[in-house]
C-alpha cells in the first residue's frame, strides 16, 4: 500500500476510499477545475473576464466551480458594492501552489501533444 507520512499526521493513501486527499483528487480531476486555476494564475479576475477566457464554460458550471474552488480554500471571492455588484476572483497561496501543479501539466500537454495525437491515429487505424 502506498502511504505518505508527515510528521504529526496521520497516513495518508489517495487508494483508501475514505482517505480525505481523495476528495483533492476528485477536485483537480473535474473538468473545469485545471482550467479557472490555469486562468487566474496571473492574477486577480472578475468573473466575466473568466468566462471570457475559458471558452466553452457555461455561466453556472464557472459559478460552481468558483464555489468548490473557495470552499476548499483554494480561491478568495470577493465583492465589492457597485451597481451592478463586481466580483473578482484571487488565488489563495494554496491556490497559487495548486496552480503551479497544474501549470506542469500543461508544459507536459504541450510538449507530448503531438505524440498523443500520432498514438491516436495509430489505435483508430487499427482493424478491430
């Protein structure tokens, strides 16, 4: 079994059904999540420019989003009484940490795309 020890806490193992990190992993592997991270990483945004930004997100999949992002501590929401109301949307250092995680996934994206796309090619043309 795979565990991670830090001193003072419990094991952690991302295997075990109720290990609680399995619930990070559950986050980071939802659709949206990689991308609002990957779009405020260079700062603060309203919500409209977020939509903007990541093409192809409904208004209430970026709204839920946001919501499980600030519950987790990751994003600060925060309001400012205009008219309308503006909202902008701030990683948090835990969210800037996560942001970098996932800004390596990205470079890995870029860099072995063209092999993926080949490998693709290669699978579908195969005579089943």
């Amino acid at each position: 079994m795979e565990t991670i020890e830090v001193e003072g806490m419990p094991e952690w193992d991302v295997f075990n059904i109720n290990c609680p990190t399995r619930q990070v992993f559950d986050r980071v592997g939802e659709r949206w999540t990689g991308l609002v991270l990957l779009a405020l990483e260079p700062g603060t945004q309203r919500f409209s420019e977020l939509r903007r930004r990541i093409q192809g997100i409904t208004q209430k999949m970026l709204t839920q989003t946001l919501r499980a992002l600030e519950r987790d501590g990751v994003v600060e929401r925060r309001v400012f009484p205009t008219v309308p109301v503006t909202v902008e949307y701030t990683l948090t250092p835990l969210g800037r940490s996560l942001a970098t995680a996932i800004a390596g996934l990205r470079a890995w994206s870029y860099q072995n795309i063209g092999e993926i796309i080949a490998a693709r090619a290669e699978y579908d043309g195969r005579e089943s």
